[in-house]
C-alpha cells in the first residue's frame, strides 16, 4: 500500500508569509506521507479521493474557483480531511468561513486560551 498523501495548498491572492518554502518543507519532514505541494487551483478540479487530508497552508483571499469549491466540499462531505493552517479556512470573499461548511470555524485562539461566558 501507498504512503498516505497530503495536498498542500499554498495559493495566496492577498497577504503572502514569507515562510511557505520553509513550512512546506517542513510538513514534508514530519512523517511517512507524501507531500504534494501546489498554488494551482486547478489541483482542486481533479479528483481528492488519493489524498488522506488537503492543508491549505497560510493561504489568503479568495483562492479557489467555484468549481473547486464543489470539489473539496464533496471531499469533507465524504470524510476527506481538511486542515488550515493559519489564518487560512478563515479567508474568503465568498462570506464563508471555512472551505466547507461541515469544517469547523477558525476562532484564531486554541479553546484553552478562550475566555468563557
């Protein structure tokens, strides 16, 4: 059987962190998994089913098409994982929060450091 693979998401349309290069390569260091790395949208216009999680990686605006959109929703909708890395399942113009409205919203701050009310 094949490593699990990863598609690491880095398209940025607004704020770009200098710290990409090293975060990817990063990610690619911490295990056996590989590690797909791209800024092309149209990564998202195929099929996710080989890949065990999508990371969008300190991504910024709006950073897919509305048919990628569909695509990555189905693919949490039928359990893909997704993970984001920063600020990134925040940023959108689209008024959503996240990628997928099944992922759980980004508050910036671990639970642990939330004020309760």
């Amino acid at each position: 059987m094949p490593a699990p693979a990863l598609l690491v998401y880095t398209r940025t349309a607004d704020y770009r962190h200098d710290s990409l290069p090293a975060a990817v390569t990063a990610l690619r260091s911490l295990g056996d998994f590989a590690v797909d790395a791209t800024e092309d949208p149209a990564a998202f216009e195929e099929p996710l089913d080989r890949y065990a999680a999508v990371v969008f990686l300190s991504t910024s605006g709006e950073v897919l098409t509305p048919a990628g959109r569909e695509r990555l929703a189905a693919y949490t909708a039928a359990g893909g994982g997704f993970v984001g890395v920063h600020a990134a399942p925040a940023r959108s113009t689209t008024g959503r929060t996240t990628a997928n409205s099944s992922a759980p919203a980004s508050t910036g701050t671990p639970p642990s450091s939330r004020a309760a009310s």
